[in-house]
C-alpha cells in the first residue's frame, strides 16, 4: 500500500497541475473575448470603437440596430444591401443604417427590425426591401446560424455563448482592427458593395449565370390559389411603427427576363403579390408603396445586373434617388396619406 501510494501521488499531482493550467488558459482566453467582444453586445462590455468584423451579418448587425447614432433603417435581403445610407441620409435629412442581410428570410427581418425598434421606438424612415422571398415563402428559421441572444432575452447568456472557436476568431479580427493591424472591410454603416471595387464586370460570366437560373413557371393556372404567407408577418411589422415614421415599402427590380409570359403562373403570383402589398400600403397611415420591378429600359437589359436579382450600382442610384422623391412628396401630402408608385 505505501508503494502505491508514493507511486501514484506525482501524477495525482501533475493532472491538478495540468488541470490548473489547462483551466487556467481556457478562462484566459474567455476573458479575452468578452474583453475584446467582438460583437459589442455584451452588458458590461467596455466602451471600444468597435466595428463590424463577421461576414455573417446576423452576428455583426444587432450592434448596428441598437445604435443610437441611427434614427432610421432599411430592412431586407441583399437585393437592398446597395441602397447607401450616406446617400439616403443627406436628401433625407436622416441616419440610416442598412440591416440587409444575405439570404435573410421574413423571420429573421423581423427579429433585426424588432431589435431596432426597441431601441428606436419612433425611428424617421423604415425602408423595407420585399423581393421574391416576401411573395413567394415564409421559412420559420434561419437561413444561416444566427445569435438569438442578440435579439432577445437577456443579453447576460451571451457570456456563456462566447466561450466557442467562433467567438475566439472574431475577437482576434477585432482585436487586430483596435491595434491596427487589421483594415475595415464592411461598413459602420451597414453598407457594403456587393463585390470589390476590382471586380471587373465580365458579361459572358453574367450570361452564364442567367442561364443557369431557375426559369420562371409559365405554367397555366389550372385553379391553382396565389398565396403569400408572409403578408401577415409584413402587416404586423408596419402596424409596429408609430403613424408619424415614414414607411417605405420596395420591390426591387430583377431581370424582366424572369417576370414570366403574361397570364401565367409566375407572372400572376407576382401580380398578386404586388396587389396586397399595395393594399396593405393603403390600408397604414403615412406609407409608400414603390413598385421598381417592372418592364422597362433597365430590367430588360442584362448589363443592369450581376445576376438575375442583384442589380449595379447605377441602378441602385435610380432607385435611391425615387426613394428620395417618393418620401419627399410624402411629406407635403395632407393628413399622412400613403401612395402608390410604379
């Protein structure tokens, strides 16, 4: 017995020691992530400038929507992600923010809008982007992983949902940013160009990819029902706003090539969609209905877009510049009217 019990005692010894250290390091690394806090999102954070660092916006964006800096926003996908706020904000005499996200579903529009509006309750402008995804379906999830405890609850969870390798990587590009070693990549203000500004437009790269797009249902109708779920989750969001904050509702402008032949199905969902969206715009005080996918001079030319529904920046300033009018004559109409545009 005594035998074992020397023999056993140095290594009782190292793995407390081993234990120690490993344990040690763990927590000082923790303490280094919620130190840096890469997202800006923790309660006892310190007050670093910090930027957003993620590729994935649902991580970097509810910073953005509970800055006090911003008194209005654009919710939507990456069909709205060119609207600039630098340029929306001097003719509008607004701060906007751009909470477009990639992919972003319904559900996930709602939660970012939600976050904003909690710390914005009677926000200037609220531009929201409705493209194919508000007329045609209503995922009930996420389209890519997305940190609910930024957007509800309570945001003490997020010192125990940062102890992962995720975390850790992002601390150290934000860390890198705050010491200077590491450049800005997306915008302060939500803005980001779709590509680099060396991207040169290829248009057999383009021609590719259109031919590689899903075609559009020129398919009779054969009593089939257009139905647009998300239309509900839309009213509920706009019934949210106070009557006074101008609403902006848009349907950007994707390649003609894919509106569908008249009379079928593609063509008359969107249709129908268009309609309720415009019945809903007339139905909430101090709205703007804008219609921008029709067919016209730009839709119907390849060169306007990077793809099917991801237009250039030239034709993200004519839709800026009709916002801007839109809104503009909204204000001088009597008794918070709403409109309608095409």
């Amino acid at each position: 017995m005594p035998s074992f019990t020397s023999t056993s005692s140095p290594w009782r010894k190292f793995t407390f020691i081993f234990l120690g250290i490993t344990g040690g390091a763990i927590f000082l690394i923790w303490l280094f992530i919620i130190i840096v806090d890469p997202w800006g999102m923790l309660p006892l954070s310190p007050p670093f400038h910090r930027i957003p660092i993620s590729t994935n916006a649902r991580y970097s964006f509810p910073a953005l929507a509970i800055n006090q800096q911003f008194d209005s926003a654009i919710i939507g996908t990456s069909t709205s992600r060119p609207l600039q706020p630098r340029i929306l904000n001097k003719s509008l005499n607004a701060h906007f923010v751009n909470l477009s996200m990639n992919s972003s579903t319904p559900w996930e529009q709602e939660k970012i809008f939600n976050l904003f509006l909690q710390h914005h309750p009677h926000p200037k402008v609220i531009i929201i982007n409705t493209d194919n995804i508000w007329c045609f379906d209503d995922p009930q999830r996420a389209s890519r992983p997305i940190p609910l405890w930024m957007y509800e609850g309570s945001p003490w969870v997020g010192y125990l949902k940062m102890a992962n390798q995720y975390a850790l990587q992002e601390a150290v590009n934000q860390f890198l940013w705050l010491i200077g070693l590491k450049k800005q990549r997306y915008g302060s203000d939500g803005y980001t160009p779709l590509l680099p500004a060396s991207f040169i437009y290829a248009p057999q790269k383009v021609n590719h990819v259109f031919a590689e797009w899903p075609k559009a249902d020129n398919s009779a109708m054969n009593g089939r029902i257009h139905t647009q779920p998300t239309l509900s989750r839309l009213q509920r969001i706009v019934n949210k706003l106070p009557k006074n904050t101008l609403k902006i509702i848009i349907i950007p402008p994707f390649s003609a090539e894919f509106y569908g032949d008249s009379g079928r199905w593609t063509d008359m969902s969107w249709k129908a969609c268009k309609a309720n969206l415009a019945h809903l715009a007339q139905t909430i005080p101090n709205t703007t209905a804008i219609d921008f996918a029709l067919s016209n001079h730009f839709t119907q030319q390849r060169n306007s877009f990077w793809d099917p529904i991801h237009f250039r920046p030239f034709v993200a300033k004519i839709i800026m510049d009709g916002i801007i009018k839109a809104v503009l004559h909204q204000q001088n109409l009597p008794n918070n009217e709403s409109q309608i545009l095409k």
